[in-house]
C-alpha cells in the first residue's frame, strides 16, 4: 500500500452553517464545496490548506454515524483519510491480509467522487481511519 498525503481531516460538527465562519472569518480558509452524500446520511463542507484538506461533517439524520458519534463524543475531529496511489481495493486486500479489521470490505463512493473505506479503530490504533483515491477517469 502506498499513501502519497494526507487527503483530509473529518470533522463531525452539529452544524455546516454555524461552523463555517470560525473556519472562514477567524481562520482565513475559503469553502470551495458543501455537497450532500445522501447513502451516508452526512452534509460535507471542505477546505483546502496546502495539500491537505478540512471536511465538516454535519449529519442529515439522528440515525447517522456523525449523528452517533456528536453524540457520543460530541463535535470534534472524527478520521482521518489518507490518499492511496495503488488503489483502495488493492489496499484493504493487502491490510485485511495483516490483520487489519475493514469496515468496508470494498471501496464505495463519498464526497467529492472519491472511492473510499474505512478501517475499524480497534485496528488502527483508535483512530478511524479512511483512504481514498480519485476514481480513473
């Protein structure tokens, strides 16, 4: 498996608009995108900083995992994703073969067109984490 960055931090926030002048006015960031994912029950806003980008999470139903998870933890960072060269099904093969718990047993699709899946905490040292790769063109 080979990571080339970070792609982005998740951040679960109750919600997109009260959060977004800290990040714009306070921090200086500018908001190129909010976009629903539907499948997944979560409203995304991201900003870009370097390489590397922010994505709030604010849930569109109590039944969602960010829902869930303000809840039980309140806002705050919730993954982090790491962007993979070689493809995120080559990369859960190769995880899921040293041990490595998979939340998703094959890539889906998330914000921004991205193929996706998530690693279980209980693996990756309490940190969920998340990889991602541009789809081929």
């Amino acid at each position: 498996m080979n990571l080339s960055h970070i792609e982005h931090l998740g951040i679960a926030v109750k919600s997109i608009a009260d959060s977004l002048p800290y990040y714009e006015e306070v921090l200086g960031l500018k908001c190129y995108s909010i976009e629903e994912v539907a499948d997944q029950k979560v409203k995304t806003a991201f900003f870009k900083i370097g390489q590397t980008k922010i994505e709030l999470l604010e849930p569109t139903s109590e039944e969602s995992t960010i829902a869930k998870f303000i809840e039980k933890r309140g806002e705050g960072i919730h993954h982090i994703a790491f962007a993979v060269t070689d493809g995120v099904a080559n990369a859960l093969t190769e995880l899921s073969g040293k041990g490595v718990r998979l939340i998703d047993a094959a890539p889906r699709r998330g914000a921004e067109g991205l193929n996706i899946a998530f690693l279980h905490p209980k693996s990756t040292c309490s940190v969920l984490t998340e990889l991602c790769e541009k789809p081929a063109e």
